[in-house]
C-alpha cells in the first residue's frame, strides 16, 4: 500500500474514531484503537500523530486538544456536529447552472467526477438531472484534444504534489531529442495553454525552472520520498511570465532563431514579444524548445 494510501487510512480512521466517542480521549486510546498506529512503537506514533493533526486542522476538521487537570494528559475530542457544513440550500436555477458546468466540464476536466458526487450530494430530495438544463449545456464543448483518463490522474497527483510541495519523479518525452529521460521535479504551478496544460517547477537535475507539458508524462508520477515536505515554493516565485510565454519556448530550450521581419511587422512583433526576444536591424532574434512550433508561428504571419 502506498505512503499517501496509509496516511488517508490513517486519517481518515483518526475521524471516525474521535466523532464516534463522547469522551475527551488520550493518546494513548487513539493509538490502541485507531487503524494505522497500532503497530507503531510509541516515537513513530507521537511523529505521525503530530503530523495527522497538523493536517486535518489545516484543512479546517475541527479536532480540539486540552490537557487533564489532573493526570497532566493531553484530552483528544471531535463533536460531530461541529464537523459537518451548514445545510446548502440552493436554488433550482442555482443547482440547474452548476450541472451546465458539469456538461461543460465533463470528459474535460482532472475533477468532473468528484464534481459529478458534489452535486449529486447537493441536489437530494430534488429531481434527479436526467438531462441537461439548458440548451446550451447540449452544445457548448470545451476542446481539450489532449484530454485522457491517464491525464486526468497525472494532473490529481500534480495538484497534490504542489499542495503538499512533495518532490516527484517521472518520465518525459521530450520532443526535441525524441527520448525519455527520467526528471526530479519540485511543482509549483499548473497552468492551461491552448487547451494544454503544463506544470512549472524546479528540475532538480538541471538545477533550473522548467516547464514541462504534462501530456508528455510517461508513466507513474512517484513522490521522491516519504518526507510530509521536500521544498518551499520561493518567495519570488511568479507563475505569470511563464504562463505567457510562446509555444515555441515551452520547455527546454534547444536553440536561437534568426527570422527575417518586414518594417511593416518588426514593431508589432517587437510589442508583442519582445519580452521573449529582441528585433535588431530587420531579424527577429529568440530563443525557442520546438523548432515546428516556431516554423508554426512564422508561416501564420505571411
């Protein structure tokens, strides 16, 4: 079983356990009786128990500590009534535009599923959406050729590994050498291109910011190690001048071109991208990571 299996376990159990008692509990009943720290000797227990704590406050589960006046113990306690959400009551109107997203979404989109259980949750006691809304939610599609059960799982793992910022490893195709070579990677950000989406991050091997296209994973995408954190997200980290780079600089970069512009031209490609390369005595000069898209460009300014 995997590291991120056991601790969901883990976690999960931990939950259960504290809304099922109505008695504050010691550490010592959680790891007796919750599944994932019985077999644990008592440091592995107090890290990963510190640990599941951290996380589930984190993420708003409303686990509350206080210590025994007169045992010196720390006292555990959950009420399930604090856990659950204020009821949602939603419109028919509201409701019927939330599935026209789901139409949208569907086959397009890493999270339509639990979308798909969200307002399934969301519209018990009502009629059941046995056909689109709206009209529009029969016609519109948003084109993502791209788009896979295999994507949709490595875009999961990405979202996960920049959340958690856990360094992964994977395989990736790269287009320019017609090769795939095995990457260490710190997430930062995913963005969407054209339809396409691309993850930003530190590649640990060239020691530099690196984008890949996440359609050209190969394979698993694996955490590097059992660590809860491997990095920080820099401070000076921006996602926008790497969200608006060419197509033909998305990746590593292999070359520089030299393209011949017209007076007519050499001012608006010089605005336009001239944060991506520069316009001297008539050539436009920039670097590019895929010489077809570059070509690409080129032919669609004649």
């Amino acid at each position: 079983m995997s590291h991120d299996t056991d601790k969901l376990i883990r976690q999960l159990s931990l939950v259960a356990f504290l809304m099922a008692e109505r008695r504050a509990v010691t550490a010592r009943d959680i790891k007796g009786n919750v599944e994932g720290y019985q077999e644990m000797s008592d440091e592995a227990f107090a890290r990963r128990f510190y640990s599941d704590r951290a996380e589930l406050i984190a993420l708003g589960v409303p686990l509350h500590s206080q210590r025994d006046e007169y045992t010196g113990e720390e006292l555990y306690t959950m009420r399930s009534e604090a856990y659950f959400l204020p009821q949602l009551d939603l419109r028919d109107d509201e409701l019927a535009a939330l599935q026209t997203a789901l139409y949208l979404l569907e086959g397009k989109f890493a999270y339509a599923e639990p979308l798909r259980l969200a307002l399934q949750n969301l519209a018990l006691g009502r009629p059941g959406f046995a056909e689109a809304p709206t009209d529009t939610a029969l016609r519109v599609e948003v084109l993502d050729p791209e788009y896979s059960a295999e994507l949709a799982g490595r875009l999961g793992k990405l979202e996960g590994a920049i959340s958690k910022q856990r360094t992964v490893k994977f395989n990736y195709w790269s287009i320019s050498r017609d090769s795939e070579e095995e990457r260490a990677f710190n997430p930062y950000a995913l963005f969407q291109d054209n339809g396409a989406w691309y993850v930003v991050g530190q590649d640990l091997v060239r020691e530099d910011i690196r984008t890949f296209r996440v359609s050209r994973i190969r394979g698993d995408i694996r955490f590097a190690t059992r660590r809860e954190r491997d990095f920080r997200l820099p401070a000076e980290f921006e996602i926008e001048p790497y969200r608006d780079r060419p197509p033909w600089q998305i990746g590593d970069l292999i070359g520089e071109a030299r393209i011949e512009v017209g007076d007519d031209t050499a001012w608006w490609v010089e605005r336009t991208y001239g944060e991506h390369g520069r316009v001297e005595d008539g050539v436009f000069v920039t670097k590019y990571s895929n010489a077809g898209q570059l070509a690409s460009w080129i032919v669609r300014q004649d």
